[in-house]
C-alpha cells in the first residue's frame, strides 16, 4: 500500500479510501461496544471468559472455511462462539468454578479446531482470521460486524442495571431473585458476539485488545462508571485511528507492517499513557490532600 506524502501527514484524507475507510467504520462500532460489552468484562472480571471464547471460535472457523471459503469465516465463528457461550453456562450451572469451565472450553474447542483443520484441504484462510485482514474486509462484511457489535451491545444495553448489580453484589443479586447466571450468559454470548466482529478485523489473536484494553484504560482515567464508559468509546476510537493512519505513514516509508497488530500495539500505548495519567493524577491528589 502507497500514499502520496500529502495524504499521509493529513491524518484524514486517507480514510476517504474506501479499503481504509470500511476499517475504520468497524473499528468505530467495536470501540462503542468497548464502552459498553467491554466494561461489563471489566467490571464481573471476565476477561479470562472473552480469552477462551477468542480461541473457542477456532472449530467454527475451521468448519466455515471448509463449507464455504472466506465468505463461511464469519457464520462458523458465530457458530462456534454462540455453542462455546452456552457450553460455559452449563458447566458453570453444573457447579463448576468458571476458571475451570473456560479453561474446559478452550482447550476442547482449539484442540477441536486443530483436528479439523489437519483434516481439511479448505482452511487455508483460517489464518486471516488469527491474524486479521482489516484492510481487505469487504462492505458486507462490514455491515455483518456492525449488525454483531449492534446486537452485543444491545444485549449490555437492555440489562445494564441487573448486570451491575450482579457484578458487584453477585450474593445480594441471588437475594433479590435476579438470574445472576442467566445473566451471566447473556453477558457472555454479548462477549462472544463481540469477539466475532473484531475477529474481522484485528484477528482472534487480538481481539482481546479490542474488547478489554479501552475499558481497563478508562477505569485507570476515571472512577465514575458513565464516565468510564464513555472515555472508553472515545478511547477505542481515537486509538483504532491512530493505529489505521500508523499503518499508512509505515507504508509510505516503505514498511509492510500487518493492521491488526498495529491497532492493537496503539491501544497497549494508549493503556499504558492512561496508567501513567492516572498514577500521576492519584499523586497530585494525595499532596493536595496533605497540604489540606
């Protein structure tokens, strides 16, 4: 990929290239789902469930490429993570520890994967989704990962209150007659949904960035949680630019680096600048406070 240098420094122009453009359309809807579906990770500390269902995908993904090519990549990983979803909810009704159900799930669904994809002559493109093709993602796959991030963050959207309250008072949410686990799995498959769009685009490899890294930002920034939701839309946002427009001044200089990774890298940067924010403005009000 080549720009002129006039487009390159203008951080804007480039996008109005339709194969920079649809990226960052997606990147846009993923970084609201951040505020929303990536906070409730944050927030009922389920960052170990959306890591297991990034690898659960993998047999979906090797079943879609064998049926159907690229165009069955999406459909087999929705599959894939919707049965991965309620697999979780099953084991954890069965009384087990949800560290030792997510841990079930993704070792049974990638060694799954594994078999399937030594059996079959049709996944070779499986490796796009590990390792994202953010910059050749059609309009149609597009609109379906929009549709996704949509339905996710609606699911988040049309709980919120009982999803807080049985992300901070898991025992008081029981009391009340709350479905605490029905809840949980309706957080889950909001996860699962997520995780699918943005494998997309960044690749199951780093999808977890997408959906964990604005929210933990955001909570470092702020200790409200409206405000932490919305730092982490704008976050996402800002980052999943700046990671596209970094792709375009490496390949003006002549270095092929790969899009996804390159995102995912400008929101670790990110993360760790809003730690630092948040260590120095915790300093500066412990002096205020002893100055007081």
């Amino acid at each position: 990929m080549t720009a002129p240098l006039a487009l390159v420094l203008d951080p804007f122009t480039p996008f109005a290239v339709p194969f920079l453009l649809r990226p960052l359309l997606l990147l846009l809807a993923l970084a609201v789902a951040a505020g929303t579906v990536g906070m409730l990770v944050h927030l009922r500390r389920l960052e170990f469930s959306a890591d297991g269902l990034t690898h659960a995908v993998f047999p979906g993904l090797a079943i879609g490429a064998a049926l159907g090519g690229a165009a069955g990549l999406l459909p087999g990983a929705l599959g894939a993570a919707l049965v991965a979803a309620v697999v979780l909810a099953l084991l954890s009704r069965r009384g087990q520890p949800r560290d030792t159900a997510v841990a079930i799930v993704l070792t049974t669904f990638f060694s799954v994967g594994i078999v399937l994809v030594s059996l079959s002559e049709g996944a070779g493109s499986v490796s796009d989704f590990f390792f994202g093709r953010l910059l050749t993602i059609t309009w149609a796959d597009l609109w379906v990962g929009v549709a996704l991030v949509a339905v996710g963050v609606g699911l988040v959207v049309a709980t919120a209150r009982p999803q807080l309250f049985a992300a901070f008072d898991p025992a008081g949410a029981r009391r009340a007659g709350l479905p605490v686990l029905g809840l949980e799995t309706l957080g889950t498959v909001a996860v699962a949904l997520v995780v699918v769009a943005a494998s997309a685009s960044v690749g199951t490899l780093l999808a977890l960035a997408v959906v964990i890294v604005p929210a933990a930002a955001a909570r470092a920034l702020t200790r409200s949680l409206r405000a932490a939701a919305v730092v982490a839309v704008a976050f996402g946002a800002v980052t999943g630019w700046l990671g596209l427009w970094a792709v375009v001044q490496l390949a003006e200089a002549g270095v092929d680096a790969a899009p996804g990774a390159t995102v995912a890298l400008a929101m670790i940067a990110g993360y760790l600048v809003a730690l630092a924010a948040g260590a120095l403005r915790g300093r500066v009000r412990g002096r205020a406070a002893v100055a007081a």
